[in-house]
C-alpha cells in the first residue's frame, strides 16, 4: 500500500515537472521541486533523463542537497556529485549525520573529504570513524552515534533539567539510554514515562522492562526483523562488552526493507538496483550482456536435449505442439516453490532444521498438482488428438515434471547459498534449466518409448 502510495507521488511529481521543464518555466520547476521532501526529491531526480536530471539539480536549494545525495542510488549520486564544485559539496555534507555521512563518503572527491573532516569536531570525528569501521550492511554500519544517555540513580526531574540544558536532542528520538559510569547499556527510559510519572521517582524504577539491545555485528536484515517483531522506533547498539555505541531508528530500517525488496526482484533479472535507469545504452546493455549469455547458455542445453529426439518430432507433429506445455507447467510449479523458499530464507524462517519438513511439504504439493493438472491435459490432449496413448504421455510428463520442479524450487536456494552464489540471482536460471531438461526428457522420451516403440 505504501509502495503504490509513493509511486502515485512521484508519478504526479514527475509528469508536473516535466510539463514545467518543457514550457520552459524555470521558476515554477524550482518551486515545485523545493516544496518535496530530499526523498522525494531523489525518487524525482532517478526517474529523470541525464540531461532534465542535471537541470532540476541546479534548481535543488543547498540545504536540500546533502539529503538528496543520500537518498539517491550509487549511480546517480556519482552523476550529481561530478556536476558539483567542491564548495557546493562541502556545503551539502557538512551537516549530514554522522551515519548519513558515513554512507556516502567514500563516494566524495579526497579534496572534500579532507575538507569535511578538518571542519569536524575531535569528538565527531571519532564517531565518524568508529561507524566506518563497521559493515555497510551491520547494525554497526547503520547505527547514528549520536546518543542521550542518563544513569540509573538519578530522578525525573534531574533528567527534564539536563534536557532543558541541553537544548535539543537528536532526532528520531523516543527514548533515553541508561549506562552506568563504565559506558555499559543498563536500559532505556521512555520519552513518554519521562513526561507522564511522577518526577520523583527514579530512572532505575522504569527500565525493567527494557528489551535486549541489539549487537553492533548484527546484520541489517537481522535488525529489520528485531524492529518488526518488536514494533521499535529505535534501539541501541551495543560491543560484546555491552558497550553502548551508538541507535538505529526506524528511517534507517524502513531503507534496509526497500533496499532488500528492491535488491531481491532486480537481482531475479541479473540486474543491479545502484543501476541509473538512464545510463548510456552501451553501457547498459553490457551490463546485461553476463545474465543473457548464462541464460544463452541454459537455453543450448535443453534445445541439445531436444535435438537428440529430432526423429520423434518428425514422426509425431502433436510433440512439437504439446511440450511447451510440458516445460511451462514445471516451471511455474518450481517457480512457486522457489520464490517461497528464497522468501523464507530471507526471512529467517527457512534452515536446517526444518528443511527436511519443507520439503516433504512441497514434493506432497508437486505430486498433488500433479495429479490434478496431468488429467487435465491429458483429456485435452486426447480431445484435441484422440490418441489416449499421447494423453497418457502427457498426463506422466506433466506429473513428473510438476514433482521435479517442486523439487528443485526446494533444494536449488539451499545448494546455491552454499556454494556463496545469491539464490535470488541464480536460482531462476538454474531451475529453467531443469524443468526444460525434465520435461523434454519426460515428454519426448515416453513418446518416443510408447508411442513410436523405440
């Protein structure tokens, strides 16, 4: 629902300034395009062609661009970034987070980087570094060092005047971190327990139900889950030692669920989601030129497989007809089962343990549909034909290849994973491969057996 919230958006967003560019109503683009968020605005600027792109570009206020330049993918920012002046850059960067900051600097010119860091504070710095240190895709590496922390012994009231005194608090904050003298999590305090209870009492009385934090080398999917089943707003990070380091907030999770949807239904094409939509042509289409060629590859195997019952579709024209049916029966079946594995795995719902349960579950599945569908078309084969013996051939080809695909669907993420192959990327090609094989074998095999008698 959001999703389709969003892409309304930036469809409106996109047809009103392309309308405006086209007019040539430079003003009217600037204030249409300064009204969105910095999201909005990179949703805006990756849907654009290079040359419309860099004209609404020049059009973002400063103060916008730092934000934008997150939010964009690889490809584009580098676009954006080559268009700018090192000033412009610094101006743009300067006041990121310091986990925003970390996102994109290594895409940043040295000039700039040495620029940035130098207007930085020690302690900044330091933070900048310690979040460097961590995988892009950990706990570490999205975590926001910025953090409120208070101690246990303390009341209420003493926590309201030490935030009157500070002045402000970072944002996306819902709650205070409680750590004792040594820097260690003890828990958290609720904004909302801050401002509701009796200032008397003390921070220690209300942070007994305070959930684990999550450890700094968690990975990103990992951490979207924890938010997930725990409804967070944010949570923080901890060393082995439960060290408080630094939080996460929910912006930077619901990132990490889009990356992760965006990466798992590109990745099933061969294609990269940091691609530019408007990359140059050549560019583009050598990108493409690796997953084709596998698929090019696939393709020659089961068409040699077909090659090699030549004689029976020279003397039965129905085979040439009828087994594509065949081969596209098993793959959606594989598909099916395959997409739900691949999900699971991706969720943490799918592992050894209970593979051998998945699996059973799915071959009862493939051989149910199997039966189903094979008498299906077996009576349209011998409606169409009148030959029982060829819809019996389908009918046996169809189950098997409905059974093999269940199969396969089942075990190909599991092999592929092992082996440091991304099942999302590979699988599809993988299980094409073996539905076509099965079913040509199947099909053209028992026809050339029973029907032929060879």
């Amino acid at each position: 629902m959001l999703d389709h919230i969003r892409e309304d958006k930036t469809a409106r967003h996109l047809e009103h300034v392309s309308e405006a560019l086209d007019s040539g109503t430079k003003s009217q683009v600037q204030q249409l395009v300064n009204s969105l968020s910095g999201g909005e605005i990179a949703d805006l600027l990756e849907s654009l062609p290079l040359t419309k792109r860099l004209a609404v570009w020049e059009l973002v206020d400063i103060e916008t661009d730092g934000e934008v330049l997150v939010e964009v993918n690889d490809e584009v920012r580098a676009t954006l970034i080559r268009d700018m002046g090192s000033d412009e850059l610094v101006a743009a960067v300067g006041d990121l987070e310091i986990d925003d900051l970390a996102d994109i600097l290594d895409d940043l010119p040295d000039a700039v980087i040495r620029e940035v860091l130098h207007a930085m504070d020690r302690e900044n710095r330091l933070r900048l570094e310690r979040v460097l240190s961590y995988p892009e895709d950990s706990a570490g590496g999205l975590m926001d060092p910025d953090v409120v922390t208070i101690r246990a012994d303390v009341s209420l009231d003493v926590v309201l005047r030490y935030l009157r005194l500070r002045g402000s608090l970072p944002s996306g904050v819902d709650q205070l971190f409680v750590v004792n003298r040594a820097g260690e999590y003890l828990g958290d305090l609720k904004l909302a327990d801050l401002v509701t209870r009796d200032p008397v009492q003390r921070v220690a009385d209300l942070i007994a139900d305070s959930r684990p934090a999550i450890p700094v080398n968690m990975t990103a999917s990992q951490v979207a889950m924890e938010f997930e089943h725990h409804d967070l707003i944010s949570a923080p990070v901890v060393d082995a030692g439960n060290i408080l380091l630094g939080r996460i907030t929910i912006d930077d999770v619901v990132d990490v669920i889009r990356d992760e949807a965006e990466h798992t239904v590109l990745t099933m094409a061969g294609l990269d989601e940091e691609d530019d939509m408007f990359a140059p042509v050549v560019q583009s289409a050598r990108r493409r030129w690796l997953w084709l060629g596998v698929n090019l590859i696939t393709a020659l195997l089961a068409a040699m497989v077909l090659y090699s019952f030549e004689p029976t579709l020279d003397q039965i024209v129905a085979t040439a007809v009828l087994f594509p049916v065949v081969m596209s029966m098993g793959g959606i079946a594989g598909t099916q089962t395959l997409t739900l594995v691949i999900r699971g795995m991706a969720t943490g719902q799918v592992s050894s343990s209970n593979t051998p349960a998945i699996l059973r579950k799915e071959l009862a599945v493939g051989l149910l549909n199997g039966v189903v569908f094979s008498l299906l078309v077996a009576v349209i084969a011998f409606y169409w034909y009148g030959d029982l013996q060829l819809g019996a051939v389908m009918a046996m080809a169809i189950l098997a290849n409905l059974f093999a695909g269940a199969l396969a669907g089942a075990l190909i993420p599991g092999i592929l994973k092992r082996m440091s192959i991304d099942p999302a990327l590979a699988g599809g090609v993988v299980l094409t491969t073996v539905t076509d094989v099965v079913g040509i074998l199947a099909f053209i095999g028992l026809a050339t057996y029973l029907l032929l008698g060879t």
